[in-house]
C-alpha cells in the first residue's frame, strides 16, 4: 500500500509541476489524477485490474487504465489556459502530504517487522 501511494504521489507531483509549467502556454487545460482513495476502491469508471503480463485473465491492458483527468477549476484565461498557479500550489502541499503518510505507512510496517524479529 506505501508502494502505490508513493507511486501515486509521485505521479501527482508530475502532473501538477507540469502544470506549473504551462501555465502561460496558450490553449493548455490544467489536469490532475483521480484521488488514490478512488483508485483503492475501485469507484473510478476506467479503472480496474490492469493486466501487466499475457498470461494474466482478467482484466485490461495497461493502456486501457486511465488516471489523469482534465482539472475544471472553473477559470480560464482569455488565452483559453486554464491553470491557476495557486490551486497548483495547493496540489503540491497536498502531494507532500501524501508522501509523507505513505513513508508514515512504510515506517509502521518496518516498526512492525522489527518487533516481530526481536529488534527495536
């Protein structure tokens, strides 16, 4: 679970200095990934078991996953640009965030696997 929400943060982070950095760019519409919570859950339409290898039976091929959305914050620029370099900042606090509660989690499961070995 650490893995993929590190995976995940790390995604996010990407997306939004992408952002960031068309932000001036003509025509660019801002976009984002689909919440880690929905991903866990399964809710998210597009998004399900991925197949990784031939031999795998259900489930669809890798391209067929889908986790980057257009953002519609809303607001848009005479340009037609729609990234709110604020609302990018905000993203970025809250990826921290998440990867610093995926290391949170990781440390746990180390605590714990020490503990069960005798180590501290």
């Amino acid at each position: 679970m650490a893995d993929a929400m590190t995976r995940h943060a790390e995604m996010r982070q990407a997306v939004v200095a992408q952002n960031t950095a068309n932000s001036d760019t003509p025509g660019y519409r801002a976009r984002d990934v689909i919440p880690f919570a929905d991903l866990v859950q399964g809710g998210t339409p597009g998004v399900g078991l991925r197949k990784t290898r031939a031999s795998h039976l259900n489930g669809t091929g890798a391209a067929g996953t889908r986790i980057l959305h257009e953002d519609r914050n809303g607001a848009s620029e005479p340009n037609g640009n729609s990234v709110s370099v604020e609302l990018e900042m905000l993203k970025a606090v809250d990826v921290k965030r998440q990867h610093d509660r995926a290391l949170a989690v990781y440390r746990s499961g180390l605590t714990l696997m020490r503990a069960a070995i005798g180590r501290r």
